[in-house]
C-alpha cells in the first residue's frame, strides 16, 4: 500500500522524535501555537515515547503514517479516564507537508478512533488552532464538530492595543456579551 497508517513500534522512535520535534516546531509558528506545543514539549522526549511504545500506558497509542515506506506523520491518543465520561484525547496529528492531502491523516485518525471504541471511551477530542482552517476542516469531513472555544489571555498589563470599551458595554447589558435576561428579569 501507498500510504498507509500502523501502530507504532520500539524501532520507530527515531522517526516518532523526528516528527513530533517537526510538529512542535510548525504549531510554534501558528497563532496560539504555543500553548499546544507547550503542552507537547517534553525535556524527556526520548523516554516518553519510549515507554509508550514499550505498552508503560495502556492508555496511549502512537500512530506512524507512512508513504512509499517512509515514516511521515505521527499521531499520539492517550485516555482522559479523570472525568465523568471517559474520551479519547488527540493529543497530536502531524503530516510532513508534501505529504499532506494524501489520506494519511485520516488514516492515523480511522486507527485512533477505532481504538477509542476498544477503549470503551464517550468520544474523542483533538485540538486546532484559531484560523487554522485546514485542521478544522479535516476533523469535521470525518464528523468531528467543535464543541469548545478556549479564551487566554497572558498574565500582567493588557495589550496596548487591547480596547476594553465593548467589555464596559457588555457588563452594562449594550454590548454583544449580553446574551441573557436582564438582571431581575
């Protein structure tokens, strides 16, 4: 097969370092970026990696895509058990560039989602970027939906150009926050 998507194994971990590394690297460059590879950085990537592909977390699957042979994308899905409703968590999904719209990644998502159903888990949940439109799409053509927005704001004095009128507005029930009835109504 061409393209084609396959659990991961101990032998892939210099290719699984390689493409988080370059996954890491790209979501810097995004908008609100940082925050998800933030969260993906790891000072001990090496041993992460390798106990979850030695099977140290039965609740974590590494996906390698591949074209021609040649490892190119990486998925990572761990399960989120700390909650009312188990999910399935994404937290990763990286295609090389030129191997992009190719049906790889939607190869590594059919084996995370069929593995979330042997979990047993409610659903799953994977992160795109604001204006990254070529992520959200992807998910919703495999009947993903959005279902939360998460607003961040950094620490210390607001932003120069931040304007707060339309907040004064809201709190007074004129602005576009007001989306209840009014006080005693």
């Amino acid at each position: 097969m061409e393209h084609c998507a396959r659990p991961a194994a101990e032998a892939d971990l210099g290719d699984l370092r390689r493409l988080w590394d370059q996954a890491v690297a790209e979501l810097d460059g995004q908008r609100g970026g940082w925050s998800l590879a933030g969260g993906l950085w790891r000072d001990d990537l090496d041993a992460f990696l390798g106990h979850a592909l030695a099977g140290g977390d039965g609740d974590r699957l590494m996906v390698l895509g591949t074209s021609r042979g040649r490892p190119v994308g990486v998925a990572s899905l761990m399960a989120d058990r700390d909650r009312r409703e188990p999910l399935g968590v994404l937290e990763l999904i990286y295609v090389e560039p030129p191997s992009r719209r190719t049906g790889i990644a939607a190869a590594m998502l059919q084996l995370v989602l069929d593995r979330c159903e042997e979990w047993g888990v409610a659903g799953l949940d994977a992160p795109a970027l604001p204006g990254n439109r070529t992520a959200k799409s992807f998910f919703e053509r495999l009947g993903m939906r959005a279902r939360l927005l998460v607003m961040h704001r950094t620490t210390g004095a607001p932003p120069e150009d931040h304007d707060a009128s339309h907040v004064d507005r809201a709190a007074d029930g004129q602005g576009p926050a007001d989306v209840g009835p009014p006080a005693g109504g």
